[in-house]
C-alpha cells in the first residue's frame, strides 16, 4: 500500500504469468477489509453484459495477456484521476503540479483553454493583480469563435483509453482559474466544452450566451455553461474569516483537516438506523426570508435552530449539484454532478452546512438525480466529442429507435457505457468522502430500472443495465461507509429495490410510498380506489371516507417505507395539489373564516400525526410546520416565499408547537420507531380509525376521527383485536396549546374488556394511548 501522486492511497500486486498463457483472456480482482470490517470486493463495477433482472455478475475485471509485462489499473472513484487535480510533488524541495484529464475517445484533438476573468474598473480586462470585490468580476464565458479566451490554447495528449491529459509544473499558477475544453470532434467541428468533473462552476445567474461573445458579470451567468473553475478539495475557507472578494485570499483557507475537527458533539448524537429518522425536506433557493434573491448555505445555518427546536433529525437537501436555470430552480436538472450551485455560495459553505447539522445531532441527505442531466446540456453531456448520435457518450440512443426517454425530464443517461455509470458513483463518493453528507435520496429510481423506452417501445437491456447501476452505486457507497443512509424514490413496488441481502437486491433502506400519500391527502386527481381523505373532508359535509382502503395502506409502512404527509411534488406542481392547510379547507379562500381555519388545521394536524406516527420513515416539506400557503411551484419559488420564522410566533405557532410535541413523542418512543404495526378498527360512515404500534410488553392505540363534530359522549371502539388492559392518554391532537378545543380523555385511566374501549375522540383529530403497567 501507498499514497499515490493524485493524494489516494492504492494497493498494489505482481502477478507473474508464464508465456503460454499469452493470447488468454485472464480475470482478476480485488478482495479487502472495508470499513465494518468484513472481507467484500474491492472492485464494485459489475462486469459482461446482463442477461436478467435477478442477473448478478461477478466483480471482476478482464484483460488479455499478450505474454510481456502488462499494467491494469482499477481505480475505485475517479475523481482525482479526471478533471482538475493536484498532484503531489516528487520531493519536499518540489512544489505541487496540476494534471488536467478529460474522457474524450472519439475527439481528434483536445486543448485546455483559459477564460479571461476581469475587474471591470480595468478596461485592459488583464487578470487579477489582487482579489476583487465578487459584483466586480467578469468574463468567465468562451464564445464560439473563441471570444473571451486567455492566451492560446494548450494541446492535451491522449491515452489509448481516451483520456485526454495536461500536466503543468505549477498548481499554483492555476488556483482559481477559470477553463475549458475545446474539442475538435469526430466530425471535424469544434466545440468548446466544461469540464464535466468540475468542482466548480463560476456563474450563478440565468443568463446562457449561446456561444456569443460575453464580458458582462459573472454572477449573471448561467452555471452550467460558464468556466469551470480550479478548486483545492484539501482546503476549506474559513467561516471566521468572511471575505465577499474573487478569488479568495489564500490566508483565509484552513487544511480540510482542521475544518472538520469537533465536527460532532456527544450532547447530540447523529441518529444511525434509518428507521430512527424525522426528515424535514427544504429547497435551499425558498430560505432567506425578508431580502431579495434565492436563499443560500449561510440562511440553511441560520434556519438549523428553528429546526433544532423542532425537533427533526435529518434535512434532506433538494438537489444541489450544478444545474441550470438559476436558484430557485428546484434542481432537477444536473449538468455538473461535482459541483456545488454557485448561487447557493458553493462547495465550502455547503461544508460549513454540514458542519453545524452535526454538532446539532442531524443528519444530511443529498438528493441526487441519476436518471436524466439537463435537459439543455449544451455544454455539458450533449454530444460532447462527436455529432454522430451513436457516439454521444452520455444518452442512451437506440439505432433505429432513437434516444431513450424514462418518464422524467430529459433522455436517459447511457448506462451500459461503464465510465458513465463510474461519473456517477464518483460524484456521490465526493459528498460522502469530501462534504461528509450523510445518506442520499435518489431520485425516481424506477425510471432507471423500469421505464427505459424509446418511442414508446421498450428497451429492457437499458433496465437491466439502469438494475446494474443502482447495486453498483449502493454497493460502492456502502464499501466506504456502511452505515450509509440509502433512500430510493420508487414507486415501482418492487420488493428487489429494498432487498439489502440478496446479490440482485438493488441494496436501499427505504423507498417513498407515493400510494400513502394519494390515499391520505390525495389532492393529485386518481381513481375511486384511492381514499384520498384529506381531500374529501375539504370539500365539507359529513359524507363516509374510505377509512378501510387507508387502512390496508397504512398496514403496509412497516415494509420499507418513507411515508409524507406532503413533499416537494406534490406541493402545488402536479395539478390539484396544494398545501396541506389549503387542501384541507378547500381552497386558500376559505383559510380568512375563522370556523373555515380551524377546520382546516385540525385535519392539518391530523393528516400530520397518522404520518408521523405510521411505521414508515416520516418526511414532511419545509413550511408544513407552520402552515405554509404558498404553493411550491417548480421555477416560481421566490414569488410564492413565505417567513416561516416570523409564521411561527404569528398564525402558524399553534401548528409548530403540535410538530414539535408530535416528534418528541416519536424520538423518545421506540415503539413508535421499531414498533410493530396493525390497523384494527376502521368505520367509514363515523369517519373512525384505530391503529395500535407495539414493541415487546410496550403498547401505543392510536385512535383518529376525522368527523366535524367530537364524540364528547364517548366512541366506543370494538374489535376482537383490541386487547384488555388500562390504557392512559399521552398525546392529543386537540390541545388547547395547538389551537384545539381541548376534547381529551384527560389522566382518567381507559378499560378495554372484551374487545371494546370507549373513549372521548375530538373532531377532526386523534389521541395517542399508552397500556399502563399499573
């Protein structure tokens, strides 16, 4: 073992083979002590071509030994290997080197060009002689003809895989400069390009030049086809040193290593089994309340002590990695995955972030889009060496057939080409290793294992190969920290996406059960089979919910599941969706009665609490604490932002004080976060369900209505289900503290006998029940 040039440790063996086995193919691989300390593959990349779905080939590698020396080098994540990198000096007298590499196999000739970046109070445009103020900086863009290029281009050299290299004797000659490819492709055009490994791209704004010539400001362009950036991932800007200037001083950088010390405090630990998880979805882009512009990391830290008092334990981070069409962009639509928006301040804030959710016991999940990149990727994926469609290297074309949709926003990624699935797990190894993030959702994994089409027709090498990625990027990231928190949006139901043991199991913790939340809520139109409770009991009367159909899906939490009251989707982007307090009264309009507003709360509440207290793992969006409004429009964020923080101690205090009690109860209950779970009791013309949650000798009841009017004279409860015993009430929707009439039960101790239980169930709410041990 060694430390290589690039700063990675590798492992290195000889194998001596004797001459008669020249010409044979010969298969190798790699087996090591992980982490968790057991004996796995070293090399995750699966190899040969897939023949099933259940299909799990070896982890091996293959070559062909001509009968003289041979070198084979697997290298486990490649970005130190592509991209910008540094690399370490031969000597202590030698200083560090840069290396430049690009995959480009079918370009005839690649040059690393520079883009000038300017103050504009200097009208010669030459480079910086001092940091200046970040308002003040322009350039940053290479027009089509080479308008804004620095100096002349440098010729890159090209290896017999299609790695592009250049290797200059000075690293610090290029910190913070800004670059680009330019590319002579296959057809004898030429086209500059970014660096698809980027750390950092300079725009942050909406404005994409088309190629033109640009020297306007910086902070107006778009990312996704602005310069790309030189950046040191070993150092960390720091935080007790603000600076607003470009590029930063070099004294107000730290070793990475020295960042990250007391990153962790033993007052509040990180929670480490998924099924101890309260996520709390946020789009950075909708904070920073009470100014102009999208939110960034410095308003996210400023938001974390709200979200301390509340009580959850993980923020799951809308997608953040370089995308286009400026910050409030949701950020579906990744064109750099190594990146961090800029507009969002960048890579050491986004450390700075991570830093403070850990000293206060959270956790960080990354929400990552693996299915499609931006669907305008001028720049970026699209055809970046070659016009020919059959070798665009990142989009799945099908000769015959055309390029491949899956159900989401932009082509297919090509899956079956290895250093394409490799960019991918190497950019998620970044968060992990780089940022220290936590765990990922990833987004719509059934497009990539499931729903590969082109035209309509389908394509299954293209799910066996999306299958093949998924395992392989579950595995990869586990083989680093296996205690990594793995989440899938899938809406598949399939039982493989969750399967952690078996060698086909696509290796998640838990996928999104997209069915709970249409039957709950159920504002997005869907059939007569689908509850959709909130929904109807906004509409008003008095008229039977399909308790008995929510029933059957609440049973089924206990399978993996994250459940959610309301997400990112379906917050006012699907058509008929809303937020939960708006759904709940039927329209906004109503929310200014008064009778109209309580109504709606209290069901808000109710649809909270069967979430939170369900067997799954609770998510709720941003703002539902406090009785967010506004929809969550995709591209429309900023005009629809509301002060949560100054809703929590106006109208929406009653609801944050009902979240936060509901998730303390959760927190400090493991029978409500392990616990078994069974619905024994719906009754759809009462509008009456009762569930119980169970762990050993501890027992919760769970018993909601959703009737207008309370059962102040007693519901009686039947069910041969229902065990006898003493029960006492230790939570109720209907407190005076949430805005509630205070129906309770009170410290009086229930009897149930015989199967049957009355009790005092408020309207439109619910009370939690403990069996007591007296």
């Amino acid at each position: 073992m060694g430390l290589g040039e690039d700063g990675c440790p590798y492992f290195e063996a000889t194998v001596q083979l004797d001459e008669q086995r020249a010409g044979q193919k010969l298969y190798w691989s790699v087996l090591g002590y992980g982490p968790a300390g057991s004996l796995g593959p070293l090399v995750t990349l699966e190899a040969g071509e897939p023949s099933s779905w259940d299909d799990w080939n070896h982890l091996y590698r293959c070559l062909v030994f001509e009968g003289r020396p041979t070198r084979e080098v697997y290298r486990f994540c490649l970005a130190r290997w592509l991209g910008a990198n540094a690399r370490r000096p031969s000597s202590e007298s030698d200083q560090r080197k840069i290396e430049f590499s690009v995959w480009a196999p079918f370009a005839q000739r690649v040059e690393l060009v520079r883009a000038k970046v300017w103050d504009w109070t200097n009208p010669e445009k030459n480079l910086f002689a001092h940091p200046s103020v970040w308002e003040r900086v322009c350039g940053g863009y290479v027009g089509d003809q080479g308008e804004g290029m620095e100096e002349e281009a440098i010729p890159m050299t090209r290896d017999p895989k299609g790695v592009w290299s250049y290797r200059d004797d000075s690293y610090e000659r290029w910190r913070a400069r800004a670059y680009l490819f330019r590319i002579l492709r296959e057809d004898g055009s030429l086209v500059y390009r970014t660096d698809l490994y980027s750390r950092s791209q300079i725009g942050e704004g909406y404005l994409n030049p088309r190629g033109r010539k640009y020297q306007g400001p910086v902070e107006a362009l778009e990312g996704s086809v602005s310069a790309s950036l030189v950046v040191d991932p070993e150092s960390v800007i720091d935080p007790s040193h603000p600076t607003c200037l470009w590029p930063e001083p070099q004294e107000t950088f730290v070793p990475e290593e020295a960042f990250w010390m007391e990153e962790f405090s033993t007052e509040f630990p990180l929670p480490s089994r998924i099924e101890d998880l309260i996520i709390y979805e946020v789009h950075l882009g909708a904070l920073g309340f009470g100014r102009e512009g999208a939110g960034t990391f410095e308003d996210a830290i400023q938001f974390l002590d709200h979200l301390s008092e509340l009580g959850v334990n993980a923020v799951e981070l809308l997608p953040l990695c370089e995308f286009g069409d400026g910050p409030e962009n949701w950020g579906y639509s990744t064109s750099h995955y190594f990146a961090l928006e800029y507009g969002s301040q960048g890579r050491d804030q986004f450390k700075q972030f991570v830093r403070a959710c850990h000293r206060r016991g959270m956790v960080v999940l990354f929400d990552v889009v693996f299915n499609h990149y931006l669907p305008d990727a001028e720049r970026a994926e699209w055809k970046y060496d070659s016009e020919r469609d059959e070798h665009n290297l990142y989009y799945w074309y099908e000769p015959g057939l055309g390029y491949l949709d899956n159900g989401s926003s932009g082509y297919a990624p090509r899956y079956c080409e290895e250093m394409v699935r490799h960019m991918f797990l190497s950019s998620a190894l970044v968060l992990v290793e780089e940022f220290h993030v936590d765990g990922f959702r990833v987004d719509l994994t059934n497009a990539i294992h499931r729903d590969n089409v082109a035209h309509n027709t389908p394509v299954p090498r293209a799910n066996l190969f999306g299958c093949r990625f998924l395992r392989e990027l579950t595995r990869t990231l586990r083989t680093v920290r296996p205690n990594l928190l793995l989440i899938a949006e899938d809406h598949s139901g399939w039982a493989a996406v969750t399967d952690r043991e078996g060698p086909a199991g696509l290796g998640f913790d838990a996928a999104w059960y997209a069915e709970f939340y249409h039957s709950l809520v159920g504002d997005a139109p869907r059939g007569p089979e689908v509850a959709r409770l909130l929904w109807v009991a906004g509409q008003g009367g008095d008229g039977p919910l399909n308790l008995q159909q929510f029933g059957s899906i609440l049973s089924s939490t206990s399978s993996r599941t994250v459940v959610y009251h309301k997400n990112h989707d379906e917050a006012g982007n699907d058509p008929g969706t809303a937020r939960t307090l708006v759904t709940a009264a039927g329209g906004a309009e109503y929310l200014t009665n008064p009778t109209a507003r309580w109504y709606a709360e209290a069901r808000a509440r109710w649809v909270a609490g069967i979430s939170i207290l369900s067997a799954g793992i609770p998510l709720f969006l941003f703002g539902e604490e406090v009785g967010a409004k506004e929809p969550f429009l995709y591209g429309q964020v900023l005009p629809h932002r509301e002060d949560l923080i100054g809703k929590r101690s106006g109208e929406g205090a009653g609801l944050f004080t009902f979240y936060r009690d509901l998730i303390h109860l959760r927190r400090s209950h493991e029978v409500v976060r392990r616990g078994q779970i069974e619905v024994f009791y719906t009754h759809n013309v009462d509008r009456v369900l009762a569930f119980r949650r169970w762990i050993e000798s501890t027992e919760l009841l769970v018993v909601g209505s959703l009737a207008n009017s309370p059962y102040t004279h007693g519901y009686r409860v039947s069910s041969p289900r229902l065990s006898s015993g003493s029960w006492r009430e230790i939570f109720n929707s209907d407190a005076a503290a949430y805005g509630g009439h205070n129906v309770a039960n009170g410290k009086t101790l229930l009897s149930s006998a015989g199967g049957e239980m009355t009790l005092l169930l408020p309207a439109c709410g619910f009370v939690v029940l403990q069996r007591s041990e007296g």
